[in-house]
C-alpha cells in the first residue's frame, strides 16, 4: 500500500490549477487517501467534478494534471 506521503509527491500540483482546467485529485479521509475516479475543476473557491459539475464532497489535499497511458 502507497504511503501518505508517496501519494501526496505524486500529486504535485502547486497553488491553484487554472480556472476550469480539469485536473486528477486526491483526496483524504479517515480511511486514508484516495483519488477521485473523474476528472475535477477548481471554480469560484469550490471543487468540482468536471463532467457533472456536482461539488466535491470530500478533502482534496493534491493535484496534478492528467496522466496519460
């Protein structure tokens, strides 16, 4: 299992990302980290998920751009 730490250096995006950029995420809680299974935007202060534009519920504590395959 990745480490707190190994998973927060993989997601090294630095301040905000730019308005409306979709982005990969990770988020925290009591069970750990996790990233989100779609992309999200960061708009207005809030984070979203880009596709539905539903807020995200959850601590988003890293960023990072995608990642291609």
């Amino acid at each position: 299992m990745a480490t707190r730490e190994r998973r927060l250096a993989e997601f090294d995006g630095q301040g905000d990302p730019e308005p409306d950029q979709a982005v990969q995420v990770l988020c925290e809680d009591h069970s750990g980290t996790y990233q989100l299974p779609f992309p999200c935007v960061f708009t207005d202060g809030e984070w979203r998920n880009a596709e539905t534009g539903s807020m995200v519920e959850a601590r988003v504590v890293g960023w990072r751009l995608p990642r291609t395959a």
